[in-house]
C-alpha cells in the first residue's frame, strides 16, 4: 500500500495542516476545576512534536451549568480555563502543529463514580441518557437557546485564541446526539419528531450559530455527521 498521500498537506479554510495524520480527541480528565494546566500543554506539544498533523482536543465543555459529569474535565469558557487553553495552542504552533478544540456538552449523563456532581441536574432532550436510565431533566426553549449560544461563544473563543478550526462533539450519546436519537428526543415540539431531519434540528441550529460566529473562513468539524446528511 502506497501512503505517500498521508504525508502531503491538506488545506480547507482557515486549516493548514502539514500533513494528513490527525490525532483523535481523547478525553484524558486531567485539567482540575476545569482548568488545563502546563501539563497539558506539554501534552498536546509533546504530540506536535512528533509531527502529528492536525491535534483536535479532548472534549472540552462550554458554559452551561451542568455540561460535564467530570470536575477533570477542561472548560472552553471562563479567563482561567481560556488561558490555559491560549498556552496549549502556542506550544502546539511553536511545535509546527495545528490544532483545534472539541467543544463538548455532555447532555444527560450517569453520575461519576467520583461522587462530583454539576451544581445543577444534567439537562437534554429529555430526562433520560439512555430508554433505561433517566438522570436529570428536559431542556426548556430558552435552556436550548441558550446552550446553542453557549456553543457559539466556545467557537469565536476557539478562533480568538488562535486555533486553526473547532470541532463540534455530535457524536457517541452526548447532548447533540441525544437530539438525533427517538430513545432520548421523546419531545413533541420543534426540537423532536418522527423522523431523524425533525430531531436534527438542535445540530443544525448549533452549526449555524457556530459558523455565524466564527465567519465564512474558519473549518468547522461535526463528528461524526456528514453535513450532507443533515442538509448543510
Ligand atoms: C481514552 C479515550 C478517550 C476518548 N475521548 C474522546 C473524546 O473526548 N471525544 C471523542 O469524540 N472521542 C473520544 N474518544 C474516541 C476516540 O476519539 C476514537 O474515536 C476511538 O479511540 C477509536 O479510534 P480508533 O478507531 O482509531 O481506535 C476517546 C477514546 C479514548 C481511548
């Protein structure tokens, strides 16, 4: 096998990237109170180093009470954290890397065997993470208004701060996938329905904020759903 291909540049937008191996987002819970610290910068540079492409961050969650079940969790929101993440991006750069982070909202959640829980309960869809397990409570219009917000001020944060692109987490039962789902979108309004398009509608409504935020000129990922797929 030839893999030549993986070693040419890629460029979309506001991502040039040196060659085509991307590092995955994994969640590793070692930013405490939600703050990354040196350590994850060296973390993140140490990969740059060793010449991955593109590095898309663990999930890192926006400004909504209870986006995350883990107090390890990084934030995309507050100076602290932002701070943080501002060091982890330069240590990337001067590491001829690129980057960008996975902006995550949990959705409704199983408690973490920690004991930590969010100062309010886990929001979603509906109550449930799963049909079998239910653990906190529907989304309300302005809780859904305001956590698209939520979504698009992680994203012009994410290019202020110099990284090359962001990535929306739509996929593996947290929040957004919740709204695709029939088992967790029971709802009957606007943000439900029979069919995936009518449940795809919280995705959309989050991309378009999204890309209003961060303009024409900035790469946008959804994983794991193809645009198309949701007519985007
Ligand atoms: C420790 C760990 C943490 C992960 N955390 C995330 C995450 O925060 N966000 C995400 O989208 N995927 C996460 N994943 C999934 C990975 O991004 C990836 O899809 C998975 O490891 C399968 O990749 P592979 O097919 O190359 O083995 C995680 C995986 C691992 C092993």
């Amino acid at each position: 096998m030839n893999t030549d291909s993986l070693f040419r540049p890629f460029n979309l937008k506001s991502l040039n990237i040196r060659n085509r191996i991307v590092m995955a987002p994994m969640t590793r819970s070692f930013s405490p109170d939600g703050v990354p610290t040196d350590n994850v910068a060296a973390y993140y540079s140490k990969r740059a180093e060793g010449e991955v492409g593109l590095i898309l961050s663990e999930g890192t969650v926006i400004d909504r009470p209870s986006s995350s079940n883990d107090a390890n969790v990084p934030h995309f929101y507050g100076n602290e954290a932002l701070a943080g993440w501002q060091n982890v991006v330069n240590g990337v750069h001067a590491a001829g890397g690129a980057m960008g982070p996975q902006i995550w909202h949990m959705g409704v959640m199983y408690n973490h065997a920690s004991g930590w829980v969010p100062p309010v309960p886990f929001e979603g869809p509906s109550s449930l993470n799963n049909p079998n397990l239910e653990n906190g409570r529907a989304m309300t219009e302005s809780d859904i208004a305001d956590t698209i917000a939520a979504f698009g001020r992680a994203a012009a944060d994410a290019k202020r701060l110099g990284f090359d692109t962001v990535e929306l987490h739509g996929a593996h039962g947290y929040l957004i996938d919740q709204f695709f789902w029939e088992g967790t979108n029971n709802r009957n309004d606007a943000w439900g329905g029979k069919t995936l398009p009518e449940r795809s509608r919280f995705a959309i409504e989050v991309v378009k904020e999204v890309r209003k935020q961060v303009g024409e000129d900035f790469a946008v990922i959804l994983r794991p759903v193809a645009m198309e797929t949701i007519g985007l």
